[in-house]
C-alpha cells in the first residue's frame, strides 16, 4: 500500500506541476484529469512505468494505451505516414474528445501499444492536462483511471474510490466536461473506422473525411473469433457491481415495465424527465434530448446505482442512434448485452394438440424455464365450481345427472359430453365463453405482475378462438396408440372411454395445421432438444 495524495492543481500552477511531473520522470503514475475521463498517466518511452499502469488497473495485457499530447507537433515524434486526413482532422478537433490511430513510430514500446503496428493518439482540451504533458517533457500513455471493468472515473473522488492504495498522486482537475471516452478512429486502413463512439459524432467526422465505417461491435456483442481492430472492444467495460438490464421501448413501456416489478429488489436508471414516474429507487443520468448531459452524468451515475444496493439496474436507453451513440455503447456494454424489449415484452404462447399428446409434459418445461402457466383444465374447473349461473345452465343441457348433493358431478358429466363429437360441442358451447373470460382477466394479471411469457395450456385452444390472441402457438403430438395409453394411465379409463375422447376431438392435420411449432412427443424424439428453439425465441 502507498499513500494516494489528491492534489487540486490548476494549469498555471507552475510549482505543484513540476512536482507532480517529477513523479513522471522518475518512473512513476500520476492519475491526471482530461474533459473526457481521468487517465492514469506514464511516460510512453518507459516500458516499467506503463507496467505499473497495467498492473494498478488490473488491466489485461492485450488492451492497448491511448497516447497523450501536449501539442501537435509531438504527434509526428510516436507516429509515422501520418495522413492528410489525419492532419485535418488534428486541425479540426485537436486538442479535443478524439483519439486518432496511426502507424506507430519504433520508438514506442510493444507494452504500450499490446504489440499492435499502430498508435493511438490523443490531444486532451484540458489545460491542466496539456500544461502537466508538457512539463513531463514526453508524451504520456494513459487509459481511463479506474479499476479495469467498472465505470470510468469522472471526477478524482472517483479515481480515489478504485485506486486508493495503488497510486501516489491524483490531480484533482474538478468534473469531468464531457463525461464519457473520446471517440476513437482509425485511419490506417482504406475507409476510416470508428472504433469507440464519442462526443465527436459519425457525423462530425464524415463532414470531415467523407464515408467512414463503424465497427459493428460498437452495438452489438463482439465474437471472439471475429476480427476485431480495436482489443478495447472485446473486453467487459462500465459494468458496476449491480446487474444492468437495457430496456427498449417508450417511456412509458419503460415505466410500465419497471413498476411492474416493484416487489422486488430492483432500481432504475432513467432520464431527469421521467423519474416522477417510476415507483422504484432510480438514479438520473442527463435530459432525453440532450446528449451531451447524458454523456457528462453516465459513469457517475453507473457508480451511484451500486449506492442502491439493488440487485437488478433497468437502465433507459438513448432514442437515437446516431447523437445518442456513445451513450447506447456504453450502457450496452454495462448491461454486459442483456436487453430486454419492453414494448413487446409479454407473449402468449398458446399449448394445444389432442389429449395424450403430451402438452402437461412441454407446460412443465416451459414453466421450469420461467414462463407463467394457465392450465385451462384449472380453469374450467375453477369455473364450474364457482360459477353457479354456468352450473344451470349445464343441467339445462345434458340433465340433472351431472349434479350430486348440489354441485358438478365431474365424471358424470365427462360421460355425457364426451361421448361424441356433438355433445363436446354443446359442452364447449356453453363452457367456453365463461374460461375464455378467466383466462383473460388471468393474462392481464400477469401482464400487470410484469411476467414476460404466458403459455395457456388448452385442449380447445383454437376451437375456443383463445389462439387469436396468442403470439405463438405450439402443438404436441403423439402416435394415437400412444395417447390412448397416456390417457388411459393417467385418468383411469376404460378402452372405450378413452376411444371416445379421442375420437370427440379435431384430427391430427387441423392441430397440426395450425401449429407454428409442433412437438413431437414419443420415443425417441428429444422434447427439450425440439423445444430449443422456442426456448431461444422467447428469451427463456
Ligand atoms: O478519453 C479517453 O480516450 C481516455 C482519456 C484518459 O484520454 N482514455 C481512454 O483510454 O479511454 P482507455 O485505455 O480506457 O481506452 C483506450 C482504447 C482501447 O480500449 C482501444 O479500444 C483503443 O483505445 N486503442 C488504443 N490503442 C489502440 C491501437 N493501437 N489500435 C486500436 N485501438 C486502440
Ligand atoms: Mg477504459
């Protein structure tokens, strides 16, 4: 352990900038302020002193080091074959948010650029930075100050906070201005290439050179495999101790989706305007519509979540792609790509085929996976036993003998009605429309509790038009002989009893027909290999 001073130094602080840039020239770290994060600074020509940066962070060895300037004609003593376009875009916006890579000059150690071919380069548009380089005398590598993994550091406390112990001196330069990394740019193949977005846009930069490229793993999760320019990309970035879940959709299915899950230990990240709304703990970061706010609250605000001691973070995600960039990455890659849709966040997976086809078999699956279940059979249930309007209204049609001592005698009634095709019809005729009703009011209410997959499990799914509301519909199937044995083990029939049941349902093709994925549940097909894709379509 070293003793960590934070020192407030202004850049026209001559002593306490040499002092501090002693600390450089002697081999040491020194975490220095920029607009965009803080850095943790070593002289580039030191290959010990930049050890030491890896080694405070926790940094893996193949994430390469921006260098940073003091002016710009120090640009052409770590680069070589600097480009026309890398000169206009010094011009433009150096000093300044952007970070421009370049083949390296030899002069720079291997450690410093992950034994990379190119250099990346930066120009800071803070003073104190740019006065502290230029005592160094050299340029200074230097990544963000934090503990490799959380959220950057915005402010010294920050810096303190991950590196207390590691380092002797953090120059306290105040808030970072901007608030999130610069935007990073590689101009040594054909087009150039965005590889980290930032306060200078896509746009910004294609006014400049004309079509540049993104990186498609600035959005979207990065294979291993793939080729990917810049090491930075791979690497698990911002994440704060709490879960991040991003939420796509409104603000309103924001709210809705978040509320929904109040009972339990969750808290939000969301934008200034809609924090009234929420009715759980929340953290702000910035203005809807004011990008450069959410730039400047973002890492600040990913550390406060941790403060909550929740377990999950619903994080609101930017509107646009292109301002918003930069923010989008930054929370994507906190959320470590956990993103959930919100406006359409609950299906219905509608479970039928004849009985005996093995449908309990595929609900208890899904059930185990998450999804929330309505057993139709429950419900008919529940519905003849305490509907007493529906209870008449049965006698009326199959006769007195269904009621024993004033309630629904069950079996007697499963004689009657499913003894052909006709009398299941009447049965349905009447039941249906009372279970169509509670399985809606049931579907609400798990919307309501925030269930993210209902399946309803019914034998009449279609006849009863309950599949019109679903999303998705799953058919079981099974050989006829085999059903005949499943349903004759399971409800202790006889042969003919169990015949008629069948033969009281649609045939195979109008189940069949309907289905968008169909089961096939008998030896030796695999249910949960079959399920698979479901399974991955609805996120379970
Ligand atoms: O705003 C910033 O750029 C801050 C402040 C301190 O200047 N620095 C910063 O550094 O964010 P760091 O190390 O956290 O991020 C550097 C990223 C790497 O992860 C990598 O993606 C990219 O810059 N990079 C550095 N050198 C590279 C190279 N030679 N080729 C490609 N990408 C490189
Ligand atoms: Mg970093």
């Amino acid at each position: 352990m070293i003793e960590t001073k934070i020192l407030k130094i202004n850049h026209n602080d001559a002593e306490k900038l040499k002092e501090a840039a002693d600390i450089i020239k002697n081999g040491g770290v020194v975490a220095i302020p920029t607009e965009t994060v803080y850095g943790l600074a070593a002289s580039v020509y030191d290959e010990n002193a930049v050890k030491k940066i890896f080694k405070a962070k926790g940094r893996p060895q193949d994430n390469p080091l921006i260098v940073h300037i003091g002016e710009p004609s120090q640009l052409y003593e770590i680069a070589v074959n600097v480009p026309a376009s890398a000169e206009k875009l010094v011009q433009q916006f150096m000093p300044g948010p952007l970070t421009i890579i370049l083949p390296k000059s030899e002069r720079i150690p291997d450690i410093v650029t992950a034994g990379l071919k190119n250099v990346a380069v930066r120009m800071p548009l803070h003073k104190t930075a740019r006065e502290f380089i230029k005592y160094c005398g050299v340029p200074l590598a230097a990544p963000s100050a934090n503990i490799s993994g959380s959220p950057s550091p915005t402010s010294a406390q920050h810096v303190y906070d991950d590196l207390n112990g590691k380092i002797p001196l953090i120059i306290d330069g105040g808030e970072c201005t901007v608030g999130v990394e610069s935007t990073v740019i590689s101009l040594v193949g054909g087009i150039p290439e965005l590889l980290r977005p930032g306060a200078i846009t896509v746009e910004q930069l294609e006014e400049a050179l004309g079509e540049i490229s993104v990186n498609p793993a600035i959005l979207e999760e990065a294979n291993s495999n793939e080729r990917v320019n810049s090491p930075g990309l791979l690497h698990k970035h911002y994440s704060p101790k709490t879960k991040v879940i991003a939420v796509k959709g409104s603000a309103e299915d924001f709210v809705r989706y978040v509320n929904a899950r109040k009972d339990k230990s969750v808290c939000a990240l969301v934008f200034e305007e809609d924090k009234d709304l929420l009715e759980v703990p929340f953290i702000t970061y910035g203005k809807k519509d004011d990008y450069h706010s959410q730039e400047r609250a973002l890492f600040k605000s990913l550390r406060q979540i941790d403060y909550l001691k929740k377990d999950i973070c619903y994080a609101q995600l930017p509107n646009d792609e292109k301002e918003g960039l930069a923010v989008l990455n930054r929370l994507l890659r906190a959320a470590q790509f956990s993103i959930i849709n919100a406006n359409n966040s609950f299906i219905i997976v509608g479970l039928t085929g004849k009985t005996g086809g093995g449908k309990s078999t595929v609900s208890r699956i899904l059930e185990e996976k998450g999804a929330a279940i309505i057993d139709c059979d429950k419900v008919a249930r529940e519905v003849l036993s305490e509907d007493n309007n529906l209870l008449g209204e049965l006698s009326k049609e199959f006769g007195n003998s269904i009621i024993k001592d004033g309630v629904l005698d069950r079996k007697a009634l499963a004689s009657l009605a499913f003894k052909d095709k006709e009398s299941t019809e009447r049965l349905n005729l009447i039941t249906h429309p009372h279970i169509t009703k509670s399985v809606y009011s049931k579907l609400s209410e798990l919307k309501n509790k925030g269930a993210r997959v209902a399946v309803i499990d019914a034998a009449a799914l279609i006849e009863s038009k309950i599949s019109e509301i679903c999303d998705i519909i799953v058919v079981t199937h099974a050989p006829y002989e085999e059903r005949l044995k499943r349903i004759r083990e399971r409800d202790g029939l006889t042969e003919k009893e169990a015949l008629l049941r069948i033969c009281a349902q649609k045939d195979d093709d109008f189940y069949i027909s309907k289905a968008d994925y169909l089961i096939n549940n008998f030896y030796p097909n695999s249910i949960e290999e079959q399920l698979k894709p479901l399974l991955k379509r609805l996120g379970l």
